[in-house]
C-alpha cells in the first residue's frame, strides 16, 4: 500500500449535455543534431483504429466514438447523407442538422453521442470511420437519452447497463437493415431482443435519475501476468480493474491515468510511482500497481481500489504530499465506499470495523504524519480519520460547527462527497499541505488533532461495546476507569520473569475452586515439562464467576488484540491466553483446554514446516489422554481403545489426513481418531518423549527471516529424528499394524 506521488496529465472539456474526460498523454522527444547533419527520415503516423459502420438507406442510429467534428464535416464524409439528428436531453426534443441548415441545430458529434442518420437512395454505405483514443464519460439524465456506446465489442447489455440498477427502464438500438428496434428491458429474460452492443452502436436510453456512465474499461492500462496466473485469474483482475476504474469515474468524474498492472504470485500489494525531476517540479514518469496473485474474490477488488486511489492521487497531487496517514487513509476510506457503492458491506460494518481495529494503535495521528507503515491496525485509524474529515467538510459547508458530534451521513449516502479527493487537487496549487488540508476540510490540522483525540477514544470505546457486548454507550453503567485501566493492562503471565502458566480470577470465584484451577495448571505443567520433555512455557488462565465481572478483562482484551468481535461466554483460547466464565461455561476448564493451550506453545507458531495435519492436530489429544492416566484418573490404555474405536471403521489411508481437506472429508471424528492411534504407535515405538522432541526439530518461522530457526531443516527430517524412521517407513508400517486391527 506504500506509494510515491505526482500528477499524470489530462484535459477536460465538458460539453452541454455530455461532459467527459480526455486524458491526454505527453510525450516529450527532444532530437539533438549538428547542423549539417542530413533532414532524418519522415517519421510514420502511428495507425488510427477505425471501425466500418454498414449505412442503410433510411434511417440509421449511430454512437460518435471519434474526435469532436463539425456536423458539415461528416455531410462532406457521406455524401449520401441528408438529415442528422441529435436528442437535447434537456429539452426532451432533438435538434436536426441538414447540410444547409441553421438555428435550431446540432453544431458538432461529440464522443459518446447518439446521433440519427438518413441516407438517400437505394445502396448501402460502407462508412470507415476513426476510433478517437480517449477515454467516455458521459452525464445521462433522467428521461430520454439518445446516447453512443464507445466501450468494447460484443459487451453484453446486462453488463453494459448493470451499473444503472434499478435506474434503467427500458433501451432500444434501431436495426438499419431491418428498419426496427432491439429492445431491452432489465428483468424481462428471453422477451428483451436486444442482447449485446458493439463500439459504434446507439442507444435510446430511458432513467428513473440521472447518472454517469463511464464506456472505456481500464483503458489503456497495461497488464502483465505472471507463467502461474490461470486465465480465469486472469480476467477477474481485468473485471475487477474495469469495475473500480467506472467507480471512480461516475462517483467524482475522476479520469483514467497511464498506469501499468502486475500480478504475480509474490508481489506485495501497493503502488509505486518513479518520477521525473526533483519536488516540487517533479513529473510522474510511470505509475505501477503490483497485485499478488493469492488475493480472490471481494478482496482481490477491494485491494484494486485502494492501490487505484494511489495512483489518481498521483495523478492529481504535487510530489511529495505528506501527510502518509492521509494518504493511505484516504486509499483505505476510497476503497470502503467503494464497497458500499456495489453493496459487497453496509458502511455500518466498515465503521464497526475501522474503530474495533483502531482502538488498538497507541500512536496518536500526528506521530503518524512520516513513520506510518509497519502495522495494519494504522491504516483503519487513518480510514476513520478521513471518515471525520469528510463529514467536518460537509458541516462547514453546512454552516453546523456541531455535526461532527452527532451522528454521522450513512456511508452510501457520504460517498457523494469527495473534499478527500479535493484536498489532493489543492495541493498542486497551495504553498503547503496544511494549507490544502484546511481548505479541503475545514479545520487545519492541529484542531483536527485535538477534536479528533477524544472523538477516537470514545468511538473505540463504543465500538468495543457493541462488538463484545450488544450494548451501546447509553446502556452501559459500569465504571469507566476500571475498563481504561483493563485497556493498558499487560496479560498476567508477562508481569514477572518466570515461565509458567498464571490463573487469574475475576468476581467472586470460590477459594476452593480457585485452589482446584491453580493446582491443575501446576500438574499439566509439570507433566509436560517433567515427563514429556517439554520445554517451560507460559500463558494466562482467566476465570471469570460470571458475564459480569468478566466485562472489564475482556474489554482489555479486545482492545489489546487479544480478543476478537465476538465473545462467546464459555472458552476463549488463543495462543497466549484461555478465558473462562463459570456462569455459562459448563463447569470447570478441561484438562484438554490446558493441554491445548501448552501445545500452542511448543508448536511452530507459523505454517512453513508444512507438517501433516494429523499430526499436528491430534498431539495434544494424546498429551491429554497420557495426562490424566499420568495423574490415575484414568487407564492409558483403555481410553486409548475407547477414543481410538471409530478408525478400525475407516478405509481413508493416513496419508490422507496429511491436509486439512482429506480430513475433513474423512469426517472429524473418523480423522481424529485416527490420527490419535497412529500418534500411540509412534509414542510406543520411539518413546514417551518423542512427540515434544518432533515439535522442537521443527523449523520456525519463514526462510530468509531474521526469526527463523531452521531446526532439523523440514518436517520429514523432525520426524526421522525424533520417531527412528522416515514418514514413508512409518506409513507402510502403520497400515500393517490397522491391518490386523481390524482382522477378527
């Protein structure tokens, strides 16, 4: 998400009914030669696009996809050409033009207008006509339009139209040869005759409201994939870089710069921008958006438009243009109202989101103005930032120096309103960013710092509480500081040097109880460490007597990144802590929970040992198992027999259950069990300490980082090291072994 910037270059000429953006690249060539040096060759024209339009005696319903013309220009071109009309949408009726007319008539074809022709005679015209290089934007009003399509060959209606909603009423395209209307009507299935439009075509357009209409795609971006990108990869980049182009483009008329595209398995998402000169008369030279190629479906589109947002701000702004929080706040901000616009999130979800992650930053904006990048929980801070300044603006416009307190716009309905845009614009202009940002957002950035301080920590607050708890701020009655202080308090066990587990209890949990917990935290510990082999570890136990004394830690949580949105009242089990609340947890922690809490410590914390499944799910189901027959309340072998039942059932080979899909489709339970016998037969064939001694020989963390531990080097080498033989050896040996199991 990190981008340099500075503005790409463009016209805008607006016209009366149909305004659009041409977006003009420059190319500068300076030729050098001596003054006797002979003329150079002439140079070649590069070749104009031109499409061949069949003209059919009577009328014809053309889109004008070239240059700007003068009307008497195109009577020259066709001869055959005697009537042109073109629909004044503002006044509902058409203006005609005849080689000899005046008053009341068109003056000129613009690109993206509709236009009818009359030809005279008896023969068809063949028209070849040019493709200006630009890019469509058009203003359709309510009512009537007569309006040209300067988009792709072959584009489907449904998809040509779609972004109109339920604004379309009815379209027709006039068929020359046939002298009739296709028509479509949204909804009416196989009675809707009109099916596709090809560059060139027209349309008679009916709306409820009006609207833009953005025909150009991506324009002509540059898209390069790399050998592993599948082609239906492929094109959902493609449709997803079209769909958030046409977003920015109707929503706030902003037009398409030269950009290229790359996706590629390893790249980091973001835009990258290489300029020309040093600020502040830097030039963009090129802008490069970079999409890694594991992002899919909605994410893949939300991560295209906040690197797209960089790169219009390049396009706008002068290089450098601090502060970075704004820059990727606004990205961030652009993109969700992007999200809300096609409906993908209600904007009360993303402001949920934005304030439960930004409760979690301790830095304040303004340590955030040049060190930002480092921590995804900045970039929603900043996005509820803009979100603030946003609605500021249009209470300063308003003349409401209080609305910034009360509720703010829906974020459909704020989407309308672009000062994070125009703060951008400004900036090419003004002597500072400062300047621009009080201009843009009617504050200037200091009082923005303070107003926004409080409204942060009390939107954080309340988000909390809706999230956790399903109340607002109105209901809540608790003392306030007893959460404040729970915010900033650090987990129990990192409060002192030792390595070990630490039980804490809230509320009014009974001594015996208490006593019960910390003795079975002690003994899990000591059998692990003790019997097992395992390493000291450490992690906090949480006991809460009810919902209500378990409020103010589990606020803390939450707003430490601990916690998750929602609080489910019986476990909570991470790798650093296990929360349990009496009242309606079922009774007393599980040995399992404990044991389970353990093994998230002496397991890898990352994926890259890409060690079997089984084997790193059912670990601690035998650690438990071999635990409470260790204490004597029950009988190893047994329980073993007992849990293990259910595979002498199953065909599915362990192997199967190296992936998470295998055992899922084995069934959890089949696969669990499973999966605990085979972990018996290792222990029994390698020793009790094996299993810890497999955990601690696998490598941690990822190649070329400065926390790896390359351990044994894989998982196949952990595993031959710790068990006496290979994954294969071990494998064959263990299906003879299920074998006579299941042999009567």
């Amino acid at each position: 998400m990190r981008s340099s910037s500075w503005p790409g270059e463009g016209d805008a000429l607006v016209l009366k009914r149909f305004p659009y953006l041409l977006t003009v690249p420059f190319l500068a060539v300076l030729l050098w030669a001596a003054i006797a040096a002979p003329a150079p060759a002439e140079a070649q024209e590069p070749e104009t696009e031109t499409i061949t339009t069949l003209l059919y005696p009577g009328w014809n319903m053309v889109g004008w996809v070239g240059r700007p013309t003068p009307v008497r220009g195109i009577f020259e071109e066709i001869p055959e050409l005697t009537h042109i009309y073109g629909w004044d949408t503002e006044a509902q009726r058409y203006r005609r033009s005849t080689p000899t007319s005046t008053g009341y008539r068109m003056s000129r074809a613009v690109l993206g207008q509709g236009l009818w022709f009359f030809i005279a005679g008896d023969a068809v015209v063949e028209w070849v006509r040019p493709v200006w290089d630009r890019y469509a934007l058009l203003s359709v009003e309510s009512g009537l339009n007569l309006t040209g399509w300067a988009g792709q060959d072959a584009e489907p209606i449904e998809t040509a139209l779609g972004r109109f909603g339920d604004r379309v009423t009815v379209a027709w395209r006039w068929d020359a040869e046939a002298q009739r209307f296709d028509v479509y009507v949204p909804g009416a299935g196989a009675s809707s005759t009109l099916a596709e439009l090809n560059r060139g075509d027209a349309l008679l357009l009916e709306l409820s409201e009006e609207a833009s209409w953005w025909q150009s795609g991506f324009g002509n971006t540059t898209i390069a994939f790399s050998e592993e990108v599948t082609p239906e990869r492929q094109e959902d980049v493609r449709s997803g870089l079209a769909e958030v182009v046409a977003f920015f483009a109707e929503q706030y008329g902003l037009h398409l710069p030269d950009f290229a595209l790359r996706s590629e398995e390893d790249f980091p998402n973001q835009a990258r921008t290489v300029f020309l000169g040093r600020p502040p008369g830097s030039r963009v030279q090129s802008s490069t958006v970079s999409i890694a190629s594991n992002l899919t479906g909605f994410s893949l589109n939300r991560v295209l438009a906040h690197e797209y947002f960089h790169v219009l701000q390049h396009s706008l702004a002068r290089y450098p243009y601090p502060p970075v929080w704004l820059t990727e706040g606004a990205a961030t901000y652009a993109a969700a109202l992007y999200e809300v616009t096609v409906g993908a999130q209600t904007g009360e979800e993303i402001r949920q989101d934005w304030w439960q992650v930004a409760g979690r930053v301790g830095e304040s904006l303004s340590e955030l103005e040049s060190d930002f990048y480092g921590a995804a929980e900045r970039y929603y801070l900043a996005a509820a930032a803009v979100d603030w300044l946003v609605a500021n603006a249009l209470a300063e416009d308003a003349g409401d120096s209080a609305a910034t307190s009360q509720e703010p716009l829906p974020l459909l309905e704020q989407a309308q309103y672009d000062s994070f845009i125009e703060h951008y614009r400004l900036l090419r202009s003004l002597r500072s960013w400062q300047e621009a940002f009080e201009a843009a957002f009617g504050i200037d950035p200091e009082a923005f710092y303070s107003a926004f301080a409080s409204t942060r920590e009390e939107a954080a607050f309340e988000s909390a509480l809706r999230a956790l708890f399903d109340i607002g701020a109105e209901e809540f009655t608790d003392d306030r500081e007893v959460y404040r202080e729970a915010a900033m308090r650090p987990l129990p066990h990192t409060q002192d040097d030792v390595i070990e587990p630490v039980a804490i209890f809230l509320g009014e949990v009974a001594p015996e109880r208490q006593e019960a917990v910390r003795t079975r935290v002690k003994d899990v510990g000591t059998f692990l460490t003790g019997q097992l082999g395992a390493d000291p570890y450490e992690y906090s136990v949480y006991v809460a007597a009810d919902e209500e004394s378990a409020r103010p830690a589990l606020y803390g949580l939450y707003r430490q990144g601990y916690l998750g949105s929602t609080f489910y009242c019986s476990f909570r089990r991470t790798p650093s802590y296990v929360f349990h609340t009496i009242s309606c947890g079922g009774g007393d922690l599980s040995d399992r929970t404990l044991v389970r809490m353990a093994f998230a410590q002496l397991q890898p914390r990352t994926d890259s040992a890409g060690q079997p499944w089984w084997l790193r799910s059912a670990g601690h189901y035998y650690a438990t198992v071999a635990f409470e027959a260790w204490i004597g309340e029950s009988a190893y072998a047994e329980e073993i027999e007992r849990l293990t039942g259910p595979a002498r059932e199953m065909e599915a080979p362990l192997r199967q259950l190296e992936t998470n899909q295998g055992w899922v489709e084995a069934g959890d339970d089949h696969s669990l069990a499973l999966s605990l016998l085979a972990i018996d037969w290792l222990v029994n064939h390698a020793g009790e300490r094996s299993l810890i001694e497999y955990y601690r020989l696998l490598p941690r963390g990822k190649p070329d980082t400065e926390d790896y531990e390359p351990g044994a080097g894989s998982w196949q080498a952990a595993f031959e090291q710790a068990f006496g033989l290979t994954p294969d050896d071990f494998y064959e040996q263990f299906e003879a072994y299920r074998a006579e199991l299941t042999t009567p």
